[in-house]
C-alpha cells in the first residue's frame, strides 16, 4: 500500500512539474507575442548644424538630447528608469537659462506638451502587461521631442531672416541717407 501511495505521489508530481513546464512556455509565447506587436518608435530627428552649435551651448538641452535618445532605443518594458531620467532632466531644462531665440512661448508650449507625455507613459511604466498602451506612449514622447526640435530649428530660422531683414534695411536706409546727403 505504501508503495502505491508513493507511486501515485511521484507520478503526480510528475504531472504537476510537466504541466508547469507547459505553463511557463504558453506565458514566455505571449512575452514574446507582446514583444513582437511593439510599433516602432520614430527616429529622433536632427537639427542642422548651424542650430546644433548654438544649442550645444546650453548644457542642460546637451544632456537632455543625449537621455531622448537612449530612451528612443529602449522596448516598453524598460522604460522606467529612462523615464525617471527624463522627469529629473526636464526639471533642469525648466529651471536652466535658456537661449534668447528660443525662449518664447511657442517652444515652452511645446515642453509643456513633451512633459505631459512623460508623465504619462511614467505613471503606467510600472504596471505589467500593458506594454502595447507603454510602446505608443514612447511613440508619442519621441514624436513630441522631434516637433520640439523642429520647432526649435523654425525659430532659428526665422530670427535669421529676421536678422537679414534687419541688415537690408539698415543698408536701404543708409543708401537713402546718402542720395539725400548727396542732392543737398
């Protein structure tokens, strides 16, 4: 009888062990299905390099830059400790001295939104299974970076031609001044 009792034991065992193993595979396929139906996340764009000297001024945007494009690289379930990066970044790029060209309001509405979408995909980094939600929120936090910069770079742009225009002027005046001088 002890016999039997012990060969039930161990067959059942046996079961239990086999059926684990079964168990462990069926939730490493729906890891791996997960890890398949990941969108990818939109390359950070470059800014010119007339626009990148003058942005490599600013310390805070340099470490900022080189944080957006680690987190880009990263799958959604790794996002946690580069989030926190970037919440601990942004407060330093709020609170830093930003260049005269770009600090209006159009490039800090344009954080404000960059911001939101950190704080968002931060708030649910830490909740399993829902990587697919995560993986669009770091589509969004890149594609918010790269209106950013492209942003940036029409700033600049336009306060070159701005300054063009200026140049122009001056000279049209100058050569009025001079037609003036010249017929008294």
């Amino acid at each position: 009888m002890n016999k039997n009792l012990v060969i039930v034991l161990i067959s059942y065992l046996l079961m239990v062990s086999c059926g684990d193993g079964k168990r462990n595979q069926e939730a490493n396929e729906v890891v791996e299905k997960e890890a398949t139906r990941q969108k990818t996340v939109p390359e950070v764009t470059n800014v010119d390099d007339a626009v990148s000297e003058q942005l490599a001024e600013w310390n805070e945007w340099t470490v900022f830059n080189e944080e957006m494009l680690k987190f880009q690289k990263l799958r959604a379930d790794n996002l946690s400790l580069s989030l926190d990066e970037l919440i601990r970044l942004m407060k330093e790029l709020d609170t830093s001295e930003f260049p005269e060209k770009i600090n209006i309001p159009a490039i800090k509405s344009r954080l404000l939104v960059l911001r939101t979408f950190i704080y968002k995909a931060r708030s649910i980094s830490d909740d399993p299974g829902i990587y697919e939600e995560l993986n669009d929120l770091q589509i969004k936090v890149v594609t918010a970076y790269n209106e950013l910069k492209s942003q940036i770079k029409e700033t600049y742009r336009e306060k070159e031609y701005e300054k063009v225009l200026r140049t122009i002027d001056s000279i049209d005046n100058e050569i009025e001044q001079n037609k003036d001088d010249q017929n008294n």
